[in-house]
C-alpha cells in the first residue's frame, strides 16, 4: 500500500469500507402490529399504545404540534377537526436501525398506516433516554443496539472522527498563514482587489448556476409530490425579513470583535476577513517591517504544510472508517421511502459536477478537465468520505499545488475563501430539500416567485454554511423558515442527510479547485 500513489490508497480504503459496510450492516428488525388510541385528556391529548401482547403505554401531549411529532399517522385525522371519541388506528412498524453517533443514540423505524409509510428518527443522549422515551423498544435495544455491528459501527466513528480532529486541527493556522503569506506576495493592494473580485465573481456564478440546475431537476421530476411527510401544512410567505436578516448576520460575523475567540470557536468569516486585512495592511506598511511579517507567515505556512502532508497519510484509514460508519448505519428502508428525491439531489449534483464545472474548466480556464480531476482525486474522495470541506482543505491546498499546479499565490487566497463562502453542492441541496418539502406539504409545484425567494435564501443560507459534516441542515431552516414551511419536515430528510452530505461535500470541494485554475488563468 505505501508504494501506491494516494489516491489509489484511498480508493482502495474506500471500496474496502463499502463492503465490510453492507457486510456488518445490522438490517431492518420488523416489531409487531401496535394499535394506537387518541383521545382528549384534561392536559390536552392522550396516545395509548398497545402491541399484540396487550402491553399498554400511556403518553400525554400538550397539543397538537407535540403530537403530531411524536405520533404524525394521527396528521390526517387531526385535520378534519378534534375527535369528539377515541378513535384507534392500526400500524405495522418495522425498525431500520440504532446508531451510537457523535455521543448519541438514534433510532429510525417506520410505520404504515392505510398502505403509507411514515418514517421518523429520534435521537436521545444514550440508549437509556432512548428506552426511557420509547418502553416497546427496549428488548430490541439490548438484543441489537449492543450488538457486534454496533461496537464496529461505534469503533469505525469514533476512528473517523479521529481523523477528522487532526484535520481541523491544521486547518485555522493553515488558512491563516497562506491567506496572509498569499496576500503579502501579491505585492499591492490593486493585484488583491482584482483577485478578490474575479474570485467572488467565480464563486457568486457557480452558486447560482448549482442552485438554478436543482431548480430545473426538482421541477422535471417533482420528488415532493405525493410524499407524506411529518410536521403537518405550510403556508408560503414572503420572507423578506429572513433574506435581510441572513445577510445582516454574514455582515456582523465578517468583522471580529475577538480575532482570539474567532480562532478558538472556529469562526471562518471572521478568521478570514481578519487574514485579508493582515495581509493588505502588511503591503501597505512595507519596508523591512513588511518583510519580517511575511518571511514569520511564510516560515508558519510551510511548517503546517508539512504538519499537513504527514496528517494526509493517515487519509486511507479515515476514509475507510467513515466509509464502514456511513454504510453499515443506513438501512435501505430509508432509501426507499425517500428514493425519488435522493435521485433529484444526485442527478442534479452530477449535472454540475459533470457538465457546469467542467465545462467552465475547459472553456474558461484552458485545462482539461480530466487531468484536473485526476490530479484532485485524493482531495475529492477525502472530501466524499469525511463530508467537511473544512476538514478536506489542507489536502485541497495540497493537491491543487503539486498535482495540478496552481501557483501558491493564487491557492493560499482562493481556496480558504472558497472553504467558507464558495458552497455550490450546499446551495444546490438546499433548493432542492425545500422544493421538495413544499411539493410534499402543498401537493403541487412551488409558484416561481416563491423559488426565486428560496433561491436567494439558498445562496445567502450557503456562504454563511460551515464546513463540517450535516452544516446544510442548520442553514436549511432559515431556508424553510423564509417560506413558511415547518421545520419537523427536516427530521425525515435527516434520515438520508449523511449520504447526501458526502456527495453535496464533494462538490464543494470540486468546485473550489476548478475556481483556482480559472484564477490562475487570469491573475
């Protein structure tokens, strides 16, 4: 393995950790018929639930949101008014899997109600609270939640996430020390502006262009229609003061009121105008003062590129855990449930990936995007299996520069800012889960002003996303919250996020590379 070149080291990582995946993957786990009784309590509502052993369990609800949360099969009967009686529905459930992640337990099941599948995750601190909240499963939960599967399940996350700490761990003094080195080297502060502009023309037109290709797919092939999702009716609304306020916020965070508390909480913005404007003000100082500060950040560069280059040894057995976490904890129920808009999410990434990037590669930048590709091929699967671009940036620096030779200048400017501002594969998700969400919710089609407004959110929503793993749900509820739609609709869409994260990650990182040549060309 040491004498294969390392993007054949990490396919192999990664193959190898799809199949012992499917191989410790613990399966679906079908429980018995359930009966399900609603009734008014002086409280507000009561659930009792009975399984085919007569063992009853009572729950009491507030009101009808936190109901519908708990028990969505009772949605359809809610909305044609309160029931005067109890009124008790039959549910066939089947459990899709338990998984020990980030310090917590998680459990998908799905139930079906009149030939419709419902599917729900829930997550709890530790298995106990999990049993706490959910009695009927705790048979299940000591027969398999502790099982072989699981410890290699828990084991393989706790590795990749190993790897994933030493990655960040570089990233902060990374970006810092090549964005000021790449800054002070350009010699003035025109040659920055024209830079800075051409790189954010680049990154505001493939945003656009992402968010504009999930738009075309979500329409032609309209996922939404006819799922049944949780969370009960959206009503669309303008949404104004969400755009506003999203770019309000962006605002505040590109200006640090604490350079040291930004860097310990890991504020990219902030770290990143901080390092601009270090770099710009040591070119206007100049003199021996300049030359001191830019050798002291050259010297720091090349210190954690080396740091970088032994970190990115390990990638292999990262990937491979990341890989046997993400695969082993699936259960394909979920992919059934949710196939067609997995299939939009997929087929609108690939057009981007695929044609737009491409395309722009060989048309505007003059490389051929084949040989661009292969020289990213490292920084790329490493970006898929981790799903962080953050994470995946020293390897995208490191790729970038020997493999496809973009000068250190135009790397150490463009891909930190494109780490933190640049999210075409977050963008594009994110357009296309709220479009979904609202066809499921509405039962037609998103009327095009109100797409116009999620697009402009989506791409407000992705400069300001992080680069770390399940960043794109945090910004996808100022995504829905601009157009009216619930939030709980999220949980079913959690279910296949991780999937989709890798895949949304890669173009992330796809994209930032292809605007470094494109910078190059030009600089």
């Amino acid at each position: 393995m040491k004498n294969l070149p390392l993007h054949y080291q990490i396919l192999i990582a990664l193959i190898f950790g799809t199949v012992l995946g499917f191989i410790f993957n613990p399966g679906e786990f079908s429980l018995n018929n359930i009966s399900l009784t609603l009734s008014h309590s002086e409280s507000g509502f009561q659930v009792i639930e009975e399984d085919v052993k007569k063992v009853r369990t009572e729950y009491q609800f507030k009101d009808r949101e936190e109901l519908l949360v708990r028990f969505p099969e009772f949605e359809k009967i809610l909305a044609k008014g309160e029931p005067k009686k109890p009124v008790t529905v039959e549910v066939t459930e089947r459990l899709i899997h338990f998984i020990d992640s980030a310090k917590k337990y998680e459990l998908s099941y799905s139930r079906k109600v009149n030939r419709k599948t419902i599917l729900t995750t829930y997550s709890a601190p530790n298995g106990e609270e999990l049993v706490k909240t959910y009695p009927r499963w705790d048979a299940e939960y000591k027969a398999h939640g502790t099982g072989v599967s699981y410890n290699a399940m828990a084991i393989s996350k706790w590795l990749g996430d190993l790897f994933l700490r030493l990655l960040k761990m570089v990233t902060i003094p990374l970006i810092v020390t090549s964005l000021v080195t790449g800054i002070a080297s350009l010699g003035n502060a025109a040659r920055f502006g024209k830079m800075f502009s051409r790189t954010l023309l680049y990154y505001l037109s493939t945003s656009l262009l992402a968010i504009s290709t999930g738009i075309f797919f979500v329409n032609l092939i309209r996922p939404g229609i006819g799922a049944d999702l949780p969370g009960g009716t959206g009503s669309l609304s303008t949404g104004q003061d969400s755009v506003s306020s999203i770019f309000l916020d962006m605002a505040d965070r590109l200006i640090p009121t604490n350079i040291i508390y930004s860097l310990g909480e890991g504020e990219f913005l902030s770290i990143i105008s901080f390092s601009m404007l270090v770099g710009i003000f040591i070119i206007l100082v100049g003199g021996k003062h300049a030359k001191l500060l830019t050798d002291f950040f050259q010297a720091g560069f090349e210190v954690m590129m080396r740091m970088t280059m032994f970190i990115i040894s390990l990638a292999p057995i990262g990937v491979f855990a990341f890989m046997f976490y993400a695969v082993s904890s699936q259960g394909i129920e979920i992919f059934k449930i949710l196939g067609w808009y997995m299939i939009t999410v997929f087929l609108a990434l690939l057009a981007h990936a695929l044609i737009i990037l491409p395309c722009i590669l060989k048309f505007v930048a003059r490389r051929s995007p084949i040989e661009f590709a292969r020289a990213m091929s490292p920084a790329l699967m490493t970006a898929f299996s981790t799903a962080s671009s953050n994470g995946t940036l020293p390897l995208t620096i490191t790729c970038v520069e020997e493999k496809a030779e973009v000068s250190n200048e135009v790397s150490s400017f463009v891909l930190p800012l494109g780490a933190t501002i640049n999210m075409d594969g977050t963008a594009l998700y994110e357009a296309v889960a709220v479009l979904f969400i609202a066809q499921a919710y509405s039962g037609v089609v998103m009327p095009l002003e109100q797409q116009v407004l999620v697009a402009i959110t989506a791409l407000l929503a992705s400069i300001g996303a992080a680069g770390i793993p399940h960043a794109g749900l945090v910004m996808m509820a100022i995504v829905l919250q601009a157009v009216g739609l619930p939030l709980e609709a999220q949980g079913v869409i959690i279910a296949v996020d991780r999937i989709l994260d890798m895949c949304r990650t890669s173009v992330n990182v796809w994209s930032d590379a292809c605007g470094s040549a494109v910078i190059e060309r030009f600089r």
